[in-house]
C-alpha cells in the first residue's frame, strides 16, 4: 500500500512538473550567433528533452561508467552532424567551427535543462545549405561536364574533410554529380535491358495466342502516345528539385528524433528515440497488421513508388494497383478532391493512404512505372496482415536414405522475432508471435514425416527477447536460454533467462543458417543451439554481434500513467542490459561463429556492430546453471560435414562466380573511390555490378524478398543437412522422433 502510494505520489509530481515545463519552458529564443531559418523547439519539444536525457542517463547499462555531459560534447555533436551530412556536402568548415565554438562544450547541460537551440539551429543551417546545394545542382547539370578525364568521387567519408571555400563547394558537387549521372545511365540500361527480356518473355508465351485473347490480357499496359522518356540529367533536375521541396515538409518531430538519436547513439549504437509516428511503425512490424490498403511503398525521384502488393489484403483482391505504379494523389471517400503527393515526404503519404478499416481512399496513379496511363484507383480499407513478414516455411528433398529415398528437410524462414505488444500489455495471450506461428509449422512438419529442420535466420535482425527464449523451447526441454546482466560494475547480478516448459515440438536434427545481419535474438538463438550441441550453424563466419537488450520506454505514459489526452512525448529505446550466451560468452562484437563457413558477399560487407560507432564491450561471466549438452554435434561431425561442403563448393560453378564477384567486391572496397570516367566505369560494371549486388542484398535485408527460393546456396544448406542426416545414422546417434510426434500432439495452442 505504502509503495503504491509513493507511486501515484510520484506521478502527480511528474505530472505537475510536466505540466510547468509545458507552459513556462519557452521564454524566448536564446541568442544564437550561428541560427538560420524559422524552425524552433516547442515547449512539448524541451520538455521531452528534458525526461529524455534523464531516462537516458539513469537506465543505461552503462550508467554508471559514462557521464552524459561528456557523451554530448565528445560523441552527439558529431553523430548529429554525420547524421545530417555524412559525405560532408552540405556543412562548410566555417559552419562546423561556429557550430563547436557556440555549442560543443556545454550540449549536454544545454539538454538537460531542455534547451534544444543546438539542434534547431544547426537544422535551420542545414536548410539553408541543401537550398544553396539543390541550386548549385541545377547549374553544373545544365553546364558541359566532361566524362573523358581520369578523376574519382572519394566514397570514403572518413577520408573527406569539410569544404572550405566555394572552389571546394563546386568540385565536390560537381563530382557528386557525375558519379549520379552515371549512376543513372546504368540504372537506365538495367531498365531498358529488363523490359526487353519481358517484352521477349511475353512474345514468346503468346506463341500460339491469337491476336483478340492477346489484346484482353487483363494487365496489359499501353503506354499513352504523348509518354516521356527523360533522360539521366532531367531525373535528376527533377530530383533536386524534390530534395529542395522534401527538406522544407520537416517536422520538429523529424528533428527531434534525428538530435535525440545522436545523442543516445553517443552511448551506444541501438539507444535511440522514436517520434510517436515511427513507434506507430515499429508497433505495426512488431505485430503484423495493420488497417489499410495492403501495399508496400518506396520512394524514388518524388514519387511514392508501389513496391508490393500484400497477398490477400485490400489492393489484392480489388486487383487494380500494380507493383511500379506511381501514386500522385490521394483522397478520402467519394467526393474529397485529391491532394497531390508527388515530392511529400513518404512517411505523410503513408499516413493520408492508411486509416480506419472500412473507409475508401482513392488513388491518382501513374501505371507501367510512369510510363502508361493515369487512372484513379478506389480501395475500400480493411485489416491487412503482413504474412511476408511472419514465419514460412516449405518442404525440400535432398540426399538420400540408405533405401535410395530422397531426405524431407523442412525449412522455415524467419524475418523477425514479432509479437504483438498491444495484445501482450492488456492480457491477452492469443496475439500473434514467433513461437505461435513456429508451432504451428512444427507440428506440421511431424504430420508430413519431416526428417530434419532448417531455420533461416539470415536476415533477422532481431526483435523480443522473450520470443527468442520461448522459441528455442520448442526445441529443448528445459534450460537457460540466455543470461542478462543489468550492470557492467556487478558480475554477480547475471540472470538466466531460462525455458521452463518441458514440452518439445521438434527433437529432430536441426540447422540454423545465420548471416552478419543475424543479430540480437537471432544471436541468441543460435548462440543457444550451439551450446546445447542441439544443431548445426552454417553460413557466415559470424553473425553481426550485437549482445545487448533494449526495451521500449514511452516517455508519457511513465511520467503520467494512463492520464487521458497526455501528450505524447514518444520512446526512448535504451540498452540497459547486456545478454550472455549460456556458456557465459557475450556475442557482443564476436558474434555466434559459425560451424561450417559458406562463401556469401554478406560476409564482406562493413555491417557487423563492430563496424558501428562507439559499439560496447562485455567480459565472459560465469557460465549458467542449467544448460544440459546433447551429443548431436561433435568435431568430428563438424570436420566431416565441413570435408564434403567444401567439395562441392569447389565443384560449383555458380559458388566460383559468387567468389569471383566477391573477390571484385574487395578490391573495389578497398580502392574507396569510383572512376568518374565513363568508358572505365561502364568497363567496371562489366566486371561485376556492385549496385545490383549491394540492393539485392538490400531488398533482402529489408523484407522486400523473404520467400524461400532453392537457389545454389540453399542447395549447398540442403545437402549439409542431408549428409548431417546420413552421418548421425552412420554414428548411431538418435532423436527422440516418435515421442516428438506425441508431445506436439498433446500440448494445446496458447
């Protein structure tokens, strides 16, 4: 009772204290001899930075070895400056210097009492500066650039310093602008090659097809006869002209979250804090659904692109909207005229096309990636769920059993580690989750006799602590998954975080395919099979490392509980624990190393938390309690699996094109620049097209193709996986396969 009083009395002062810094935070601008431009914090933006910085400082699990002072004037200036201007094209060196003089030594304490004229200050003069750059831009594109000289656009931002005079100013445009010219021209051959392909793929399927049943195809597209082909340098006129508009639609939220971020980055790379409008997002990934019209967006050159289309959702089944059209305008219901959306922040265009199910929006779209006709697209709202997002799965064949019949694998491919929180806060356990969707995948492959299990984790980033630990349950009786440590200072303050259900829905052979985009739970997924020796990793040499926990705080409903109509104030995302394998190793920066290595571009890219700024450090702590060890994998397994993998990859001929492209992509890495020569960077294409490269492994990261496709390397996984079969019968090694079936039959769906 006493505590519970404290509580409420601690909540009316917070929100008494709120409620002053509301109302009396902003007295005037501060004399500023560096501010440009109209954009200024409120009282609500002050006040957050205020219960920011506190929260920030008194949770981080680094609390009690960092001072937030010295974290602003060291680390936040910095990271908001790179934030903003990363290649240094915008920012001059005078400006950097006034911005140091005026602000840098005392950032933090300027924080702490809410005052945000640092970050506004030095936004307004980013402003100002894109402006001065967009026009520049205009100049040299219609000025005679010539493609012929030996020059190079530095890539490496560590290599550049700021400009310092106007001479600097030009040639640094002037480069930028060609390597985007030539940029586009290849974008442009990429398209004219893809569409020629199509075009032949459509001849050649309409073979046979009379003219009248080829002219009904119900998604043919004629382009209008007035349809423009623009050229590279009037996209990217256009393109300026849509940064000029684009970087004056910002929002004080858009600052603050950029300013805050730098700032929680300062203490490390995942402590961040999120606008009421990107919590809004994360919550929908988190759970999966949302209501709407069930089509993934982009944004390219000004236009809000259609980038998929949500199987079965409201755009499906109404059947007009089509990957690559472009979206131009937007109106709710049948007589509200449209608002026109070409050069609106994505984000807004999101927000107009979004809404409450059961209401119609309708669509201006251009058609055939802009080149077709206009139409207007009317789409009835409805709750979509994201299942490209959730767990799949699909059955393989591969190797064969000592009867000559072929191996069932089934592999599963698992995006994220998802929950729906809004159902998890008020109680209710029937909200969609990892562990719900895996289940049911599980059960049915002991309905189909599926010999062994693959889980593809290549490009999951993460996501719940506690779904991770309730997954790996599902394939171990009970045990630590992982042990958390809120204190870098107090060794003996480790958790085990353990899995209490003895009930098990696979106990057959297991393999878990992991990339350097593997991170956080993913980690810990791994990094626990490998330590029970309950399966075999495969993939690349390590996965990103990143050891640590960060819940989500939403600042208002801390400071007032659920007082109605609170201001949101967003959330503060903190690491305040750091996680530890069951053998007491961190995978922070190490990552879980792989059992078996398979050749991947991935490998190579600078992605890992190492890679980062000002990443964390964690000792070894002791090792836990409860973690049993199974006898499913041992080095000679490994060195046998390794011996055959190795062979066949060196027999490959499309693992000998991966190395090849590979071993381009170092050595194009390591030179840090791009010819600005047209004839050798057409001949450096040739040799391997890096852009492509580097967005399908983009597009795959992002979510954008999470089907799983038998291509080479899921080939390779398969056969590992079947001679991992074969071998564990060769040594005698058994599963529990028949008391599996009878477990997963008897535990219900929760």
């Amino acid at each position: 009772m006493k505590k519970m009083i404290i509580v409420k009395k601690f909540r009316i002062l917070s929100l008494l204290f709120g409620l002053f810094l509301l109302t009396v935070a902003c007295r005037g601008a501060v004399s500023d001899p560096v501010a440009t431009g109209d954009l200024a914090p409120t009282a609500r933006d002050k006040s957050i930075a205020v219960y920011f910085s506190r929260l920030l400082e008194s949770k981080h699990v680094f609390k009690d070895t960092y001072d937030f002072n010295e974290m602003c004037s060291t680390r936040a200036f910095d990271l908001y400056l790179k934030a903003l201007d990363p290649m240094k094209i915008y920012f001059t060196q005078a400006d950097i210097d006034a911005f140091r003089a005026a602000y840098q030594s005392n950032l933090g304490t300027m924080i702490k009492k809410g005052d945000l004229t640092p970050a506004f200050a030095i936004y307004n003069r980013f402003i100002q500066r894109v402006d001065e750059r967009c026009n520049l831009a205009h100049q040299i594109l219609d000025s005679k650039l010539d493609f012929t000289t030996d020059e190079y656009l530095v890539l490496d931002k560590d290599l550049l310093d700021y400009p310092k005079d106007e001479v600097e100013i030009y040639d640094r445009m002037r480069k930028e602008i060609k390597a985007k010219i030539l940029s586009q021209e290849a974008a442009d051959a990429d398209e004219a090659k893809e569409e020629a392909e199509e075009k032949e793929k459509q001849e050649e399927g309409q073979e046979g097809t009379s003219a009248e049943e080829a002219s009904n195809e119900p998604d043919a597209e004629v382009a209008t006869a007035d349809t423009v082909v623009e050229t590279p340098i009037e996209k990217l006129h256009r393109r300026y002209n849509s940064m000029h508009k684009r970087i004056h639609q910002v929002s004080n939220d858009d600052i603050l979250e950029i300013f805050l971020t730098a700032v929680a980055n300062a203490y490390d790379p995942h402590s961040s804090y999120m606008s009421p409008k990107t919590f809004e997002n994360f919550a929908i990934q988190m759970r999966l659904n949302l209501d709407g019209i069930g089509a993934t967006l982009g944004w390219e050159d000004g236009y809000t692109i259609v980038k998929g289309i949500v199987k079965g959702g409201a755009a499906d089944k109404q059947g007009e909207l089509k990957v690559e059209d472009r979206i131009i305008g937007v109106a709710q219901g049948k007589e509200t005229p449209f608002e026109d959306v070409v050069d609106m922040n994505l984000s807004d265009v999101v927000g107009k096309i979004r809404g409450k199910r059961g209401t119609l929006v309708r669509l201006e779209v251009l058609t055939t990636k802009g080149k077709g006709p206009k139409k207007v697209i009317e789409i009835v709202r409805e709750k979509i769920e994201l299942e490209d997002s959730a767990a799949q799965s699909k059955v393989f064949e591969a190797g064969q059993k000592a009867d000559g019949t072929p191996w069932k694998i089934g592999v599963i491919d698992l995006p994220s580690f998802y929950f729906d929180m809004e159902a998890r806060s008020r109680g209710d356990s029937s909200g969609r989750s990892t562990t719900r969707d895996v289940r049911k995948i599980l059960r049915q492959f002991v309905l189909e006799d599926v010999d062994a299990c693959v889980i593809d984790l290549r490009y999951n980033g993460g996501g719940s602590l506690q779904e991770v630990v309730d997954l790996t349950g599902l394939f171990i009786e009970t045990g630590s998954v992982v042990q958390v440590k809120p204190s870098e200072l107090d060794r003996r303050l480790a958790k085990p975080l353990d899995d209490r259900d003895p009930s098990v829905e696979w106990g057959g052979p297991l393999v878990v395919m992991t990339s350097k985009f593997s991170a956080s739970a993913s980690e810990i997924f791994a990094g626990a099979i490998q330590d029970y020796k309950r399966g075999i990793i495969v993939g690349d040499e390590t996965t990103h490392g990143k050891g640590t926990v960060q819940p989500l705080i939403e600042i208002s409903e801390l400071l007032f509980g659920p007082l109605a109509n609170a201001p949101n104030f967003g959330t503060l995302k903190v690491s305040i624990q750091g996680f530890y394998l069951p053998h007491g190793e961190s995978t922070q920066l190490s990552g879980v190393h792989s059992d078996l290595v398979l050749p991947s571009l991935t490998n190579y890219t600078d992605s890992s938390e190492a890679d980062s700024d000002y990443p964390l450090s964690f000792e070894k702590i002791p090792a836990a309690v409860n973690y049993p060890i199974f006898d499913y994998v041992n080095p000679q397994i490994v060195a046998s699996l390794a011996k055959l993998s190795q062979a066949r990859v060196a027999a490959s001929d499309e693992f000998a094109k991966l190395q090849k492209n590979i071993d381009i992509y170092k050595e194009i890495k390591e030179e840090k620049k791009t010819t600005l020569n047209r004839e050798k960077f057409f001949a450096e294409r040739e040799r391997l097209n890096i852009d492509k490269e580097e967005k399908d492994e983009y597009e795959k990261l992002m979510g954008m193709d999470q089907k799983i496709h038998r291509d080479y390397y899921m080939n390779e996984v398969l056969d590992i996986t079947a001679d991992y079969l074969n071998l564990l019968n060769q040594l005698g090694i058994g599963f529990p396969g028949e008391s599996q079936g009878q477990t997963a039959a008897a535990v219900p769906l929760f």
